[in-house]
C-alpha cells in the first residue's frame, strides 16, 4: 500500500498554482509536512488512522469546508465543496455515514456538490438510520457563535469518530484569518472551525487538515518548520503582520497543489485500505460535483469566473488528476 500511496501523494501535488509567485510553494508545503509527520506517504498515515478511528463499530465522519470572499465570492468557490463530496461518497460506499459543516452562505454550493457526487442527503433522523448518507449543517459565524456550536456538537454526535477539515481557512497565530494572498477575513464572517478541530482533539477524535496554501485548517501541524519559507508566511501585508500559516493543531495534514486533489487522494488510500478499489464515483459524477456549486454562485476562486475549473486548473487537467489516481487503484487490484 505504501508505494501506491507514494503516487497518490505526488499526484495530488503535482504544481498548478497560477502566479509565478506562488510556484514551488506546493512542494515546500509538502515537504514541511511530511517532515514533521514521520517521513511517510501522508494520504496513507490519513487512511490509517481513519481505518483504526472507525473500525470498532463504524460511527460517522464529519467533513468541513466552505470558503469565500464577500465581494468576489459571495457563495465560495469550486475548491473544497468536490473534495468533501468524493469523501462523503466514498464513505458512504464503505458503509460510513458522513456530516458536512459549512456555513449557511456555502451551504447550497455544497449541498449541491453533494448530490451531484451521489452522495444520498437525508435530514437527520433519516441520516442516523442509513449507513451511506450524508447530513447537511450549518456552521455559525463567528467566534462566540462557533464557540458554543463546538462545544455542544460532539455531545449531540457522539458517534464521530473523525473530522476532515477540507479548503477550511483557520486564524494564525494571533488569531487573525487571511485568503492565501494574505488579505484578512473578517472575523465575524468565518466560521470558527479551528474551535471544532480542539474540541474534537480533546475527546481523542481523529483530525485531519487538507489545504493547498497554508491557510487552511491544519497547517499548524506543519506551520513551524514552514515559517518565513512559505509564500506569506511571515509577512502577510495586513496590519497583523503574522503571516498567513493556520496555528491550528490536528492529528494529520495533507498538503496539496489543490484541496480538492488532496480530499481525493484520501479517498483513493482508504479504497487501499480497505481493499474496496471501486468505491471511488467515476470521472462523470466528480465533474458534476465541480460544476455543480456554480449554479448556487459558487466561482473559481483564482479565475473568479462561474466556469467549473478549480483554482484556475482547466477541467481537462483536474480530469487528468483523478484519472491519474483511478489508476492507481486499478494497479494495486490487479496486483492485489
């Protein structure tokens, strides 16, 4: 399995960012990452711990994303929302249940995505009786907000066994958000999910960060051997001057050149792992739970265009991505 997540890892972070500034930051991204979490194939460490945090009884996995900008993005964008639904599909596909946070104004993107991928979208009591279903909740705003939400939820889930932070901006060190270009969110607009991730840390619930600038929920894993090396992560340009690197702790991350990729390539590795190498949607559903959000004015969140392309990655290379990791699994069956 080790080898096959080697090429999982490396397709999902194969470099596509846009800006010649940028490039070369997905690499050093996932070398950061890799450092500091023992040296191995990152989407198989992830596929691992899920299998052992699910394994006793089933129980459900939440996914959380949603990301966005009030003037550009008013309904967020492309990246996050198909990576969250391949996950829910393909739980759903082992017999897992999975609930999606994401606030009320991504909701119907992700909603939308979603169905598109086939994953079933039940309301909660129908949820808790279907083992392949997925629940859709609304995550608050803000911090006081997502405070109370954080630390009421697990009591009201407590068959979580697992959180999945895909495309999810998480504060830095002093508390401030910022988009990967370091511009800051407003506070009282985001939700507070680095307070989920910590409350569910302290109930031995596994925790996993997906990103793809270092911004994202997760990146304090990695966020010291990172520093000033990171593109905007010492000096972001707004008045906080912290730079841009999420300080929140979790149990795993896997950086990628796209959220989507890395959301994807933890798809791929639990189908290793469990030995289920067809429990992946086809091609045809992951493009519709690309395209999908647009239509609830979801964008492309580096074109800023309503075209299903996913930070500025044309369709035909994302399809190439996916196809790339199908592959890998049809290798790994018929060597099995």
């Amino acid at each position: 399995m080790q080898g096959y997540c080697e090429s999982l890892d490396q397709i999902a972070n194969l470099e596509f960012k846009r800006a010649g500034t940028r490039q070369g930051g997905t690499a050093l991204r996932y070398r950061a990452a890799r450092a500091a979490q023992g040296d191995e194939a990152l989407c198989g460490r992830v596929a691992r711990a899920l299998g052992e945090a699910l394994a006793p009884g089933g129980g459900s996995v939440v996914l959380v994303t949603g990301t966005g900008n009030p003037a550009w993005l008013p309904h967020g964008e492309t990246d996050g929302p198909s990576g969250v639904a391949v996950l829910a599909r393909t739980f759903g596909a082992l017999g897992l249940r999975s609930c999606v946070l994401a606030e009320d104004i991504y909701a119907d993107a992700v909603g939308r995505s979603l169905l598109a991928a086939g994953a079933p979208l039940l309301d909660e009591a129908g949820w808790s009786e279907r083992g392949n279903a997925a629940l859709l909740l609304g995550y608050p705003a803000g911090a006081a907000a997502g405070h109370a939400f954080a630390e009421s939820f697990f009591d009201r889930h407590a068959d979580a066994r697992a959180v999945i932070f895909v495309e999810k901006p998480g504060p830095n060190a002093r508390g401030v958000f910022h988009n990967s270009s370091g511009k800051p969110k407003d506070p009282d607009l985001v939700a507070h999910a680095q307070l989920l991730a910590a409350a569910a840390r302290r109930r031995g619930i596994v925790t996993v960060g997906v990103g793809d600038g270092g911004n994202e929920i997760g990146f304090g894993r990695a966020a010291a051997a990172l520093g000033a090396h990171a593109p905007y992560g010492s000096g972001c340009g707004c008045p906080c001057g912290g730079g841009i690197l999420d300080a929140t702790e979790v149990d795993h991350l896997l950086p990628a050149s796209v959220s989507n990729w890395g959301a994807y390539a933890i798809a791929a590795a639990l189908c290793l792992h469990a030995g289920r190498h067809d429990a992946m949607p086809g091609w045809r559903e992951v493009e519709a739970s690309i395209a999908a959000p647009i239509a609830a004015g979801a964008y492309d969140g580096y074109t800023g265009l309503a075209l299903p392309s996913v930070d500025g990655v044309s369709p035909e290379a994302n399809r190439a991505v996916y196809s790339l990791m199908l592959e890998v699994l049809r290798m790994a069956r018929t060597q099995a």
